[in-house]
C-alpha cells in the first residue's frame, strides 16, 4: 500500500524522522537509509512540498509494529564481485 509520509524532523547526526498520515507510524530513517530524494512538484499545494525518497531499506507495517530491513536489490548491489579465474580451464581425465 503507498501511503504519504510526512517529515516531521530532520536531526542532524541522526536521520530524518518521518510519520505515516494513515497509521500515525514513526520512525527515524538515519541518513544511510535515504538513497535519493526526487521532487514532485505537480502535487505541491497549501505550501506543502511533496516528493519521493528512494530508500536502501524497505518498511513494514505488522499492526502496531514497524519494521525496518535491507532492501534485497540494494544488498545484492553491494556485494563485492565474486572473483573470476582468468586462467584457461583444464579438463581432468580419469586414469
């Protein structure tokens, strides 16, 4: 369900804290878990700025509960390579 958020604060070691309009959720997203931010400009009204974050963690609303994981495309993203041989393979043969 896409819900609206609003920024309720902006602290400067830690995140941006943020409250869901529906559900009345907080939570403290730190600044790590804000990937980008990209205006919306076409539903700004009543002096309210609204745009979208794009997020490295992903939230779930469970009832009164909040829970905050990676994202799976972003920790796959993240991985270091997998190393690869640049040697010629060599096929073994039984004896």
């Amino acid at each position: 369900m896409d819900d609206d958020w609003i920024v309720q604060d902006v602290e400067d070691s830690k995140g941006v804290r943020i409250r869901n309009i529906r559900t009345d959720h907080v939570v403290l997203l730190e600044f790590d878990h804000i990937q980008h931010y990209t205006a919306d400009p076409r539903r700004e009204y009543d002096g309210l700025r609204h745009g979208f974050f794009e997020l490295r963690v992903q939230l779930f609303l469970r009832g009164p509960e909040l829970v905050i994981e990676p994202r799976p495309s972003y920790v796959k993203a993240k991985r270091a390579p997998t190393r690869r041989s640049t040697g010629t393979a060599r096929k073994r043969t039984a004896r």
